[in-house]
C-alpha cells in the first residue's frame, strides 16, 4: 500500500497530461485526416503557407493534391492543406 503512494503523484501527473495534452491533439489529427479524406475536385482550399486555390485533381496513391493557383498548377501532399484556414474560406463565402 505504502509503495503505491509514492507513485500516485506520478499516475496523477500522467492522467492530467493525458486529458490535457494528449487526448485533444489525437481528436484533432483525426480531424485534419478525415478532412484531407473529403477533399474532392472543385473545393477552395489555402495551404499552411497560405497559398489559396482550389483543388483539379486528387492522387490517392501518393496522398497528393494538385492545386490551381493563379500562378499554375502546382502538387501539394493533402496534409500541407490546412484544415481551419479553409473552412473559415468556405465559411465567409456562402
């Protein structure tokens, strides 16, 4: 009994990190996959580095993207895809 005392702080410590830190980050990459899943030929996206376009074609072999730009066509992995950027585009748009 004594020997579990002594690493109640330690259990304690880790469920708090757990709830706090961990638990919410797992919710939140399972998230951004089931977004980059539903990305589909004509949706408005913007890339983590803030380059807006909108997707012409999807690769599931490779993950890949390949985004319109007012630059050209330029291929992007779908997790360079940021998932709150491009709602908030879709948002203020309807």
């Amino acid at each position: 009994m004594e020997g579990l005392s002594n690493f109640m702080p330690f259990i304690l410590m880790f469920v708090i990190v757990y709830f706090f830190m961990i638990a919410p980050q797992m919710k939140r990459a399972k998230k951004e996959k089931q977004f980059a899943a539903a990305l589909k030929k004509g949706d408005r996206v913007i890339t983590k580095s803030g380059m807006h376009g909108k997707v012409t074609e999807l690769n599931d072999k490779d993950s890949s993207c390949i985004i319109e730009t007012l630059a050209g066509k330029i291929k992007f992995d779908r997790s360079a895809i940021s998932m709150e950027m491009t709602q908030k585009l879709n948002a203020s748009k309807k």
